[in-house]
C-alpha cells in the first residue's frame, strides 16, 4: 500500500498511463479542464461503470456518469479539486485510491465555496495494460457544503454557459 500525501492536480506527467498515480492525474486533468474526451478515456464506457457522488446520486453506465461532468463541465460554475491525504491499494489488475478531494467552486461574479470531499475510486487494468477507471463514490460530511454545493452547480446547468 502507497500512502501519499502530494496532491495530484492533473498537472502531473501522464506518461503511458502504466501506473495508478498516472491513471489518477489523467482524471484530474479531465476533471479540472472540462474535457469530457479525456474523462472516456479515462473511465471504463461500459455498463460496469459506477458513479456515486454528490451531485448525480449513483449513475450506471458510462452514458449516465458522462451527462453528470457533461452537466458539471457545460456550467457557468467552475469546479478545481485536487486529491490528496490518500492510500493506493494495487494488486496486478486493480487498484483502489481512498482519500480526500480539496478545492473550490467558483461562480462567474468571483463567489466560491470551498470544497471537501472524502473519494474513493477504483481502476481496472484493460485488455491493453491501461488503467479504467470503474467505481468512483465522493461524499460530503457537512450537510450544509453539500446542499450549497448541489444547489451551485444546479443553478449554474440551468442557466449554464458553453
């Protein structure tokens, strides 16, 4: 077991992807940049798929998680996060990252909120030695973040700019 406490941004060398960390900063450069091309390659598109987080509840299926970033990506709203304070559990053809996301919500006039969320996903290695993101479940421990987080990010899809 890896326990780590660098943050990864996104803005990590992607390499080939052959380990977890580099699996790992590749979401986070698709989270962080809007790029819902880079999050399929990312994730795993089939129906194995699982999303359970704040803001979409549990998606199944590659098409259901991507309408839930589509919604993140496609806001007024902008969301950064980071993982860090986290452990990587790796056997030959899995591996498990538990830990923390930080970082903040910030509308178009400037506001943000500061964002904490515990995470955990898991990866599968494909048929090509590439690492496929399969489970990711986030949740919040102040309800009152939570609620003003979901309603940004409502708010923000409904009158959301491209």
């Amino acid at each position: 077991m890896l326990t780590e406490s660098t943050p990864i941004t996104g803005r990590e060398d992607a390499g080939d992807r052959s380990r977890p960390v580099q699996a790992l900063s590749e979401f986070y450069r698709a989270f962080n940049n809007r790029d819902l091309d880079l999050a399929a390659q990312n994730w795993e598109t089939s129906d194995v798929a699982v999303m359970d987080n704040p803001l979409g509840g549990i998606s199944r299926g590659w098409p259901a998680i991507r309408a839930v970033y589509e919604k993140l990506f496609t806001g007024s709203n902008r969301v950064q996060v980071e993982f860090w304070d986290y452990s990587i559990v790796e056997t030959a053809d899995c591996f498990i990252a538990i830990g923390r996301e930080r970082g903040k919500l910030t509308t178009p006039v400037g506001k943000t909120l500061q964002l904490r969320i515990r995470t955990s996903r898991i990866f599968l290695r494909d048929s090509e030695g590439q690492w496929r993101q399969v489970h990711h479940h986030g949740s919040m421990d102040d309800p009152e973040l939570l609620r003003a987080y979901q309603s940004a990010v409502d708010s923000s899809s409904s009158s959301g700019s491209r």
